[in-house]
C-alpha cells in the first residue's frame, strides 16, 4: 500500500484508514471530471470557456447545480451511500455553506476513489476525506450501471 504524509496532513482523516494512492499527480482533470469517470479535463461550474461544464446546466457552484452537471450523465438523488449492486455512485461533498468542494466514486468493492485536486488519484473510505478542507457528504447520486 502506497502512503503519503502529506495526504495525511492535508486531510487528518486518511491517517489510521486503509487507503491508498492509484496514480502519479495530475493537472488535467480534477475531482468532478474524475467522479464522471474523466481524466482528460477539468469539470468546473465557473463562467467561460476555460473548463467543461455540461451544456444546460446553470453554471454556479451551488449543489443543485451540481446534481444537475451529473444527472447529464444518468445519476439521480438517492439516500444511501453504502454499496448496492447494479449501481455506481458518487458522493458530492459540500462545506459549511452547501458549496460543493469534491466529489468521489464509489467502486465495485465499496471504496471510494477522489482525486485530490492537482494531487494524485486515491482509493479510500468515504469519510476519510471529511474535514475541514473538503466538509461532509452532502449528497449521494447513483445510477443503473449497464454491463
């Protein structure tokens, strides 16, 4: 298993939990665009051409808008994070605001994998990335995986 200190030190969490780094950093893609299973660009509800957004959706960083950026690709509102066959997830993590500030992937093994910002990709525990850089989970989406 792959660690690193200073994961641990931006996100006090990770430490003590069974997680582990899954790639080398990147400015390509973020954590949106990963969550949507993207590594070839950078998902961001900000105004302008600079990044993707998908057509339709409002660009602001509010939740809702954020619900709407992932409904584009098939995923509806649902209650619970843990693992439910035929399913994939995403958890969209919000701060004290309700602003979205990440967003994670869950796997066909029940983790989760994020990509921390211009930091590597991780396979980790859903709540070891709450805190104060990223807050809680403030919605799950999910949606019908076709085989």
């Amino acid at each position: 298993m792959y660690r690193r200190p200073e994961l641990e030190f931006k996100w006090p969490n990770l430490s003590g939990t069974d997680y582990r780094v899954t790639s080398s950093k990147s400015q390509e893609y973020n954590c949106f665009a990963y969550a949507a299973g993207e590594t070839d660009r950078w998902w961001q509800a900000t105004p302008g051409d600079r990044f993707y957004w998908p057509d339709g959706v409002p660009q602001e960083e509010t939740l809702e808008a954020y619900i709407q950026a992932y409904q584009t690709l098939g995923y509806e509102v649902c209650d619970g994070d843990e693992l439910e066959a035929g399913f994939e997830k995403i958890a969209l993590y919000v701060d004290s605001e309700n602003i979205p500030t990440h967003a994670a992937r869950q796997l066909a093994n029940g983790k989760w994998v994020s990509k921390l910002g211009w930091l590597e990709d991780i396979e980790h525990e859903l709540d070891a990335l709450t805190g104060d850089r990223y807050g809680v989970v403030g919605q799950i989406l999910k949606r019908a995986i076709d085989y």
